[in-house]
C-alpha cells in the first residue's frame, strides 16, 4: 500500500514537472538566447565590442538578479496561496511585488540612463568599452519598466500554473530581437548601420513587446487567475504587508549580495584584460543556456513544493524536494558533458581571435566542472528552502560563502597569482563546494518547512 502511494506521488510530480517545467525551460532558453543573439552578432563587431555588451548585461544582470530575489519571495506566498486555494491574496501579493521592484527599476534605471559612462567605469578601464558600452546601456534602459513588470506577471502566472503564456510572449520577442539585430546592427536592406547601439534598439522594442503580449494574454483571458480589476493588485492589509516583507526581505538582501560579490567577481576579470573579458562572456553565453534549463527545472519544483507546503502537506514536500535534487544533479553531469564536447565548435558561429577563442574553450571546461554543484545549491535554495519560507538561513549562509571565501579568495588570485581568466573562475566558484555541505545539514533536519498561509 505504501509503496504503491509513493509510486503514484511519483507519478504524478514528474506529470507535473513536465506540463509546469517544459513551457518554464522553453522560455528560459528563448530569452537567454536573446542575449546569445546579441553576444553572436555583436562579435562582428570586434571584441571591444562584445566586452562592452558584456558588461552592460552584466549591469542589467545585477537589476534582474534584484528583481528574481523579490519575485522569489512573492512565489512563495503566491505558491503556498494557490495551494490553499485563496486566490485574493495572490493578487495582493502580486501587487506588493510590483511595488518593490518598481522602485529598484527607478534606481537602475536613472544610473543606466544619466549616468553610463560611470556604470561602465567600475567594471573596466579601456576608454573604447566604456564608450561603446555606454551607448548600448542608454537605450536599454529604456526598457527597463517594461522588464520589471514582465517579470512579476511572469513569475506569478507560473505560480498559478499558466505557463504557457510568458512562453509565446518569448518566443515572438526573440525573432523579433533577432531580425532587427539583422537589420540595424550591420545595416541590411537600407537600414542604418549602427553596431552595438542596433542591437540596444533591438533589445529594447523586442522587451517592450513581450510586455504587451503578456499583459493581452492575462487580462483578456477572463479564466486567468491574475485577471482582475489592477486597482486590487494594490489593495492590501498592513498586516499582510508586514508579514510578506518580513520573509521576502531576507530573499532581497540574499539576492542583492550575492549579486554585488559576482559582480565584484567581474571586476577582477576586467583586470585580465578585454579579450579575458570576451572569453568569459562567451563561456558565460553558452553556460546561461543551460542554467535555461536548470532554472525551468527549479522553477517548476518550486511551484510544486511551496503548493503542498501550502496544503500543509510535509511529508510530500520533502519527497518532492529529494527527487528534484537527485534529477537536477544527474541533469547537469549530462549538460556538462556536453559543453565541453561542443567547446572546440565555437569557432563556428563567432568571430574571434585564436587566442579568445582557447581562453572561451578553457572556460567552459571549468564552468561544466563545477555545473553539478551549482545546480545543486540552486535548487536546495531556490526550489526548497525558499519555498519552505527559510529565507533568513539561506540569506546568512550564501552572504557568509560568497564575501568570507570567494571573493577574498579571487581578488587574492587576481593579484598575487599569474593566473588566467579559467583558473580565477575557478577559484570564485570554490565556495560553491563550501556552500554544498552547510545546506545539506539544513536540508535532512527538514526544519526549513515552514507553513505561512491558513490552508
């Protein structure tokens, strides 16, 4: 009997995962293979110029990764609600998350726009890069409201399972961004030539018209949870407020660490120079397809996770969780494996120099190396212990790795070690390992699972 009720949980979790996951990697993949379109047809351009997009991205990265802490803390109450049936709250939490990262949008985004050329100045020194880059960030920014708020409705129409619309909303975003790159950023069929700029013109119209495919979707969709009067995305107790702040802020200062010590990261990259920088991009690129994958995976555990939680069912949760970290380790042997498989072909798409192109190869070997364990910590904080509502932990443990051990450990490397760029990843990634071993002991005590909605 018993053994027949763990088969059917089985089955009906990877059902599940498949039918909440796949449209969740398919997304993923579209939008990070917008950046690759960029990265690809920026190479063109020379590496100055790839250096230059690298590091815009990598400002906007630092926005997105903000924005993900705050989206991932309203997932899990938008979760645990859905699970509990209670799709008012949804709203109102829907609309708190507005809120917060509306107003991280406006910081960024007057840095982006008054104030480029400084952004660009923290990462590198080269006067070209900071010149091209700035261009590039300019126009993007533009953009940025219209991201803000696609992230929140996408992340929130995944918790309510209806993910299939963020999906479309990609998809018809990417081969726009695609053939506009095509068009403006070598100048094709009497279009202007303008290099890294045509390609920030791209980005910006193909995200702004994601935004308004997703909002058509949700709000002319009458069955669509989120579909509701916007006045009651706003409306909400101080109590509830108080209650949502006080476990999603945890995930805000985690996610806003974290993303200043990886960008710390960049800085000690930048220090090897622009073709260290380009090869690292490049390996970056084809890295962030997979993590596509991984963060469709996570997601959807997630999902599924903070649904039984709120259901107040534990015991299933933590089989949920046991399944998601054995797959999604044993899924990024396998992706590892093969980047560096198709390392050596990289030379077919970009236009780069012998030695870049060695570096990117060289890169990709140690970022598949270490793919595993990332994947693991990943998921053991993003998919379980946040959906469990056990932010503070994972805030304290990931500051603590990530400014005790990587990053004093990487600038110590960069400055007194003659190492290169794949040995300095490398060495910031280390703390990974680190990280590994003190979630696990939090993990099998199962007091991560926290019920925060009345089922």
């Amino acid at each position: 009997m018993e053994l027949q009720l763990k088969t059917n949980v089985l089955k009906g979790f990877y059902k599940q995962m498949v039918i909440l996951g796949l449209p969740i990697m398919i997304q993923n993949l579209v939008s990070t293979s917008l950046n690759m379109v960029d990265t690809i047809m920026i190479s063109s351009q020379g590496e100055q110029a790839l250096a230059a997009v690298a590091i815009a991205n990598k400002f906007l990265f630092i926005m997105l990764v903000i924005m993900f802490g705050i989206n991932s803390g309203t997932s899990i109450f938008i979760s645990q609600y859905y699970g509990a049936n209670d799709h008012k709250n949804i709203q109102s939490v829907l609309g708190m998350g507005i809120i917060l990262g509306t107003g991280v949008c406006a910081v960024f985004f007057g840095l982006a726009f008054l104030t480029p050329e400084m952004v660009m100045a923290v990462f590198i020194k080269d006067a070209k890069v900071i010149e091209l880059g700035s261009s590039y960030l300019r126009i993007v920014s533009i953009s940025y409201l219209a991201m803000t708020l696609t992230f929140a409705f996408s992340n929130a129409s995944r918790c309510v399972h209806r993910t299939k619309v963020p999906m479309i909303g990609s998809i018809i975003s990417i081969l726009l961004n695609t053939f506009i790159n095509y068009l403006l950023i070598e100048g094709h069929f009497g279009f202007p030539s303008l290099g890294v700029e045509g390609a920030a013109i791209a980005t910006f119209i193909s995200r702004l018209l994601e935004f308004v495919i997703l909002m058509c979707f949700i709000y002319l969709d009458r069955t669509h949870p989120l579909n509701g009067k916007i006045r009651e995305l706003f409306v909400f107790s101080r109590e509830l407020f108080n209650k949502i702040l006080k476990t999603i802020l945890p995930v805000i200062i985690n996610e806003g660490l974290w993303v200043v010590g990886t960008s710390v990261y960049y800085i000690a990259y930048g220090k090897l120079g622009a073709s260290s920088m380009a090869a690292m991009q490049i390996s970056m690129t084809l890295t962030d397809l997979c993590w596509a994958i991984f963060t469709g995976f996570g997601g959807a555990a997630a999902v599924l996770i903070g649904n039984v939680i709120g259901r107040g069912d534990d015991k299933i949760a933590f089989t949920y969780a046991k399944m998601t970290l054995k797959a999604g380790v044993l899924m990024a042997i396998l992706i590892g494996i093969l980047m560096i498989a198709i390392s050596p072909f990289l030379n077919v798409i970009l236009d780069l120099s012998e030695d870049t192109l060695k570096l990117a190869m060289s890169c990709v070997v140690v970022m598949s190396i270490y793919l595993p364990i990332r994947n693991f910590n990943y998921i053991m904080f993003i998919s379980v212990l946040r959906s469990g509502g056990d932010t503070t932990y994972c805030m304290i443990v990931d500051a603590i790795t990530v400014w005790v051990i990587g990053v004093p450990a990487t600038f110590a490397a960069v400055y007194f070690l003659p190492i290169s760029i794949p040995l300095l990843i490398g060495v910031s990634y280390f703390e990974e390992v680190v990280k590994a071993v003190i979630v696990y002991k939090r993990f099998v005590t199962k007091k991560w699972i926290h019920v925060l909605v009345t089922p």
